[in-house]
C-alpha cells in the first residue's frame, strides 16, 4: 500500500525507498 501520498512526513522518514 502506497502510504506516501495518504502522508507525505513518511516520505522524510525514507518510507518512500520501501514503497518505491
């Protein structure tokens, strides 16, 4: 599930390297 854009903070937290 791709959080990201539901909250953008994970994106700072290195969520994004998980969902990318």
């Amino acid at each position: 599930m791709k959080k990201i854009y539901v909250k953008p903070s994970f994106l700072k937290k290195g969520r994004l390297s998980a969902v990318t």
